[in-house]
C-alpha cells in the first residue's frame, strides 16, 4: 500500500511537471530570464538592497566553500567585514544567519556565483519569475475568467504592487514561499492532498513567515480528515531535518542558540515590543491587545465551517490580513502574499458589477503602485537609505480587512446577485 501511494505521489509530480511546462515555452523562459538578469545586475551594482539574500549567500558559501558553520562566529564576523564593503542597508548592525539549514536547497545553486551583485541580480531574477507564477496561481484557484482590457489592469496592478518592489531589494525569500503556499491552496482545493503536504513542509523554510497560515490549514485538513495530508507533510519535514542533519550534525542546537541571543533577527518578540518600535513612545501593552484582541477574532472566524472553496478562500485572505497585526514585524516579508487577498476581493467586486470592479481595480492600482510608491521616494525608503515608516505595513491590512468584511454577507449568507 505504501508503495502504491509512493507510486502515486511521483506520477502526479511528473504530472505537474508537464502541465507546467506545457504553460511556459522554456527556451523563451530562459532567454528572458538571461535579459532580466543583465538589466538587474546594472541596477543592483548601484542600489542598496538585498541584505536577506546577502546573509544567506554569504553562509551557504562558507559551508559549501569553507566547511564552515553558517551559525559559526567566524560566519557572522565575515557578514559584518563584508556588508562594509558592499551596498548592503546602512541601517542594519546585526547580521545574523538565523534560517533552518536546509533552507540552503534554495540557495546552493547562487553559492556557486563568486560576484555578490551578480548573484543578487540572478536571485533577483528568480524572484521577479516566481512572482509572476504566484499571480497565475492566484488567478487558478479563484477560477477567474478575466476580459482582456481587465487583464492588462490587473497585470499592472500584480507587477506593480508595491510590496513586491519591497522584496525583490530586500533580497527576501517571501515570493518563493508566497509560491509554495499558492500551489499548496490549489493542491488543496483539487483534493491532491498528498503533494499539498509536502510542499506546505517546504514553507518550514521561512516558519516564521507562515506559521499562523499553519494553523488555519492544518484545522482545514483536520475537518476534511485529509490524514494522508498530514502524514506526507511530517514525513517531507522530517526528511528536511534528518537530511539536513547527515550534512551539518547538530545545527538545530546552533540555530536556536542564535534566534534565541538574537530574537529581533527574526522579530521573535512579543507584539508590544515591536509595536514600540514602529510606534516609539506608546505603550506596548497597546499592541500586545491588538494582537490578543485580533488572535481570538481570527480563531473565532476559523470556527465558522465552510461549504465551498469561495468560503475556504475568505477565511484564507482574512489570515493572511490578520496574522502580521498578531505576529507584528519590523519588516515586510509577511506583506507580498497579500496580492492574494487582494485579487479574491476584486473578483468579487468584478461579478457583483464589472464596472464597480474595474474602478476598484484602478483605486488600487493608484494606492499600491504610484501613491505608496511616491510616498517611498519622498521617505527616502524606496533607495533604501531609511526604514519604511508605519503606513506601509499597517495600511494594507485595514483596507484589506475592510474589503473582506464588505463581500462577507455576499459569500456566507449568500445574498449576493452576480450579474
């Protein structure tokens, strides 16, 4: 039986394999890939950017290269000598590799580029690919059908969304995993839910990330008893540690020394105190509430049962407006996978009325790719010589929240008259 399930696993990966390059002409694909990265690497050689990349590269090349821990002392004294001499954020100190180790899978392939821009501009490149997968992916599990003068709205709106620009200079890995949490929802939906729990373990890459879209998943599947969903996601986790483990003996015990010397790498801090930090002089009593205050919301949204993907869908996109107020940040890595709520609510608005649609479109096209935008190069934060102010993480999430709660009564109690 196991062997039959194994079987079925490989057969349906060959199956999504073909369907995906059945989409994407490969030769073109690398052709533009090879243009892009020509084009990144004049840009990047003269901006600041690309400070998660840079810790990552650095430590997957002093182990692959040097035998080196990437959690070593030695690592982290050759981030510090080399961020001096290269255009790395000059409002970072502290440069840490606080990732699981065999978050190094996606990353081996640029430990091979000795030039640091180069590789940035390839990882770049990369990125700006996945971003355009995770768009397509988004339009696949809403089964929307678009006109074509809608298309070209929305496909300015997706490649002009601000948070997007954010992660491709930080040099993040929130697009790869926005990606591989797309393509989990969609497994979900066709039932595939074997293949969906391995590559949800794969998102273990960044937990931080995506933890609290863990937990609304895992109960998804605990409702639907999707055991073989659970099954398959512990056994690819396990093969992550285990193998991982074979090649650098002991780094879950270095790993966790370093996230716990140096909790605000990966903002392993309770709300209140990063709350502080985006709003200095408050107290953080007033973001430990809001997180208290929108944790037991989203649970009590989560307890709502669901009949359909359209329902499925809304709770998704409320979780992901919620979890960054409940696990706030002083970064943007949590905010790319927002297109994804986003495009739920325009294709809502587009079928109770195309005309109202289309303008909410370009309401958000204007807010998201030219007043945000502006507002950055005003700050100074879009050439990243300062932090981005409070406005850019929070903004998103109330307009977004706002728009869910307007299409609610439309999607659970079904009052809506599409035409």
């Amino acid at each position: 039986m196991k062997k039959n399930n194994l079987i079925n696993i490989l057969q349906l990966l060959k199956e999504q394999f073909l369907n995906f390059i059945h989409i994407y002409h490969l030769s073109n694909y690398f052709i533009v890939f090879i243009g892009l990265t020509i084009i990144n690497w004049l840009i990047v050689r003269n901006i600041y950017g690309g400070e998660d990349f840079f810790v990552h590269w650095v430590g997957t090349s002093q182990f692959l290269k040097q035998a080196i821990s990437p959690y070593s002392k030695e690592t982290h004294q050759l981030l510090l000598q080399l961020a001096q001499s290269l255009k790395i954020l000059p409002y970072i100190k502290n440069y840490y590799y606080a990732y699981p180790f065999f978050e190094f899978i996606i990353y081996l392939p640029f430990a091979f580029i000795n030039n640091f821009d180069l590789a940035r501009a390839v990882w770049l490149s990369f990125n700006i690919f996945t971003a355009f997968a995770s768009g397509y992916f988004c339009f696949l599990i809403l089964d929307w059908k678009i006109e074509k003068m809608t298309n070209k709205l929305l496909i300015i709106f997706t490649s002009q969304f601000i948070y997007f620009l954010i992660s491709f200079l930080s040099g993040d890995n929130s697009m790869v995993i926005f990606c591989l949490l797309l393509i989990t929802v969609l497994l979900i939906k066709r039932e595939q839910f074997e293949l969906s729990g391995i590559l949800l373990a794969f998102t273990s890459m960044n937990w931080p990330l995506v933890w609290i879209i863990w937990i609304f998943i895992f109960i998804t599947m605990f409702r639907r008893k999707a055991w073989t969903f659970f099954i398959w996601f512990m056994i690819t986790l396990s093969l992550l540690i285990i193998g991982s483990l074979l090649i650098l003996p002991g780094w879950p015990l270095q790993y966790f020394k370093v996230i716990l010397n140096n909790p605000e790498v990966i903002s392993l801090q309770i709300p209140g105190t990063i709350f502080t930090r985006w709003f200095p002089g408050m107290n953080r009593w007033i973001g430990n509430l809001i997180a208290i205050i929108c944790s037991a919301w989203l649970i009590l949204q989560w307890s709502i049962t669901e009949h359909n993907d359209d329902q499925f869908h809304w709770k998704f996109s409320l979780t992901l407006a919620l979890s960054p107020l409940i696990w706030i940040r002083n970064d943007f890595g949590q905010m790319p996978i927002l297109l994804f709520g986003y495009l739920y609510v325009l294709s809502h608005w587009f079928k109770r009325d195309k005309n109202l649609g289309r303008n909410i479109l370009i309401l958000f096209s204007i807010i998201f790719s030219i007043i945000l935008p502006l507002l950055s190069i005003k700050n100074g934060a879009i050439l990243l010589t300062n932090p981005y102010p409070f406005i850019f993480y929070f903004c998103p999430l109330i307009v977004l929240i706002a728009n869910l709660y307007w299409i609610r009564n439309w999607i659970f109690n079904k009052i809506a008259i599409y035409y």
